[in-house]
C-alpha cells in the first residue's frame, strides 16, 4: 500500500530501459515518495531489469500506476510540473527543483492533486507533453552539458520534495476551492479546437498544427475551477447556437 503521506505523482513518459525505471524507484524512495506513473515503457510491462535495479524499492514497481498516454496518466490532476532542460518556445512559469516544490507542497497542503512528469531517457519531454504541464521545472545545469539521466533527474526532485521540513496538510483552505482536473481541461481544450475547426479558424493549413498547440498551451496556463470551465463551455456552445440561428 502506498505510504499515507501526502506527495506529488511521478510520472515516467515513454522510459525507454527498465534499469532507469528501477534506478527511478529507489531515487524516488529514498526521499519517501512512492506515487509512481508509468506511460507506454519500451520494453513492457512488467520488466524484470527494473526490479533488479530497484534493491529494495521494488514496492514502487509493485504499485506502479501504468497508462497508454499523457492525459491518462495526469487526468486525476490538477497542477502538472514538466522536467525539461529546453522550453522550447511554449511560454510557461519555469522554476529550479527547490522552488518548484516548495510550491508543490502549498499546494498539495490546500489540497490539490500534483504531478512532476519526466521524460524519455534519449529524446527528452516532447512538446505535445510539455504543453499540458502548468509549469517547468529546470535544473540549473551547465549549459554546455545539459542532459541529466532519468534517474538523476528523478533524485534531484525528490530530495528538494523532501528537503522542505514543513509536513504537507491535506486540506484544502482556500475560498475559491474546486479546481478543474486535467481531464476536464483536456475535455475543455477539445470542445473549442473541435468548434474552431469547424469555423475554419486554424488557417493556413501549415500553421494549424502550432496554433493548437498554443492554444493547449493556454488552458494549462490558466488556474481554472469547474465552474470557469462550464462556463467556458457554455460560452462556445451558446456562440455555436447563435451562429445557427444566424
């Protein structure tokens, strides 16, 4: 059973190795984390290199969530960091390890579900990942030799998680309360591409492709509660409507 303690998921993109998965579970556990999420490993599921690696965390492996693909994995979220040494264009906050989770435990204490995702060992976070994070996490490493290994990257988190002695509450005190999950924004984000689409907004054709993505960007830019998301539906489907009746 997964420690009581209140924490962030962990969330491994496409790991291509099983030793990295397993070098990722005892990272993990040594600063008390075991909330693992695994998308699509390489080499399936489950992997006996990984359980050879882990000496000692092999619990971790035992209880790894696994899922086909992004959404899936942070759909329960609501506030996903993305680890990447390269932005990329995609206009987000980005934080050091130590602020990003300092941060992760006010709002773990108010109540919210968190998610650090990392991803793959060789090509690093893609940008369709990195879009539907709210938040980068990059570590200050030298520019001239910027790649960490996943299992490093997954160290470096946790010992910031755990380095911050003040205990995470999990309840939260905030007036604004109920705050959208991943798979409501994600809902959200296809509702108005779909619309969009059928008013032939993504034009020209060649640019359409970036012009999705920044809108994603946009929604997980955006500290939405469920109320601002029905509204935000409502607000399409009633411009929908008057447009027909036009």
């Amino acid at each position: 059973m997964p420690s009581p303690d209140p924490q962030p998921a962990f969330v491994l993109i496409r790991p291509q190795m099983g030793e990295n998965i397993g070098a990722a579970a005892r990272g993990m556990w040594n600063f008390g984390l075991d909330r693992m999420r695994i998308i699509d490993p390489r080499d399936g599921w489950p992997n006996q290199k990984a359980v050879a690696m882990a000496s000692g965390a092999g619990r971790l492996l035992d209880e790894a969530q696994i899922f086909a693909d992004t959404p899936a994995a942070i759909a329960d979220c609501d506030y996903v960091y993305a680890t990447t040494a390269r932005p990329r264009g995609l206009t987000k906050p980005v934080l050091t390890p130590e602020a990003a989770m300092q941060e992760a435990r006010q709002k773990i204490a108010s109540g919210d579900k968190v998610a650090v995702m990392f991803g793959p060992e060789r090509s690093g976070m893609e940008n369709e990942d990195i879009a539907r994070a709210n938040a980068i996490i990059s570590v200050p490493v030298n520019p001239d030799f910027p790649s960490l290994n996943l299992a490093q990257c997954v160290l470096l988190t946790g010992y910031e998680w755990r380095r911050e002695s003040v205990p995470a509450v999990a309840s939260r005190t905030d007036a604004v309360g109920d705050w959208a999950e991943q798979i409501e924004i994600e809902k959200l984000s296809q509702h108005y591409e779909d619309r969009l689409q059928d008013a032939g907004f993504f034009f020209p054709d060649h640019k359409a492709a970036n012009m999705k993505l920044n809108l994603r960007n946009l929604w997980s830019r955006m500290p939405l509660t469920r109320a601002d998301v029905q509204m935000l539906h409502g607000i399409m489907r009633q411009m929908v409507r008057w447009k027909e009746r036009g």
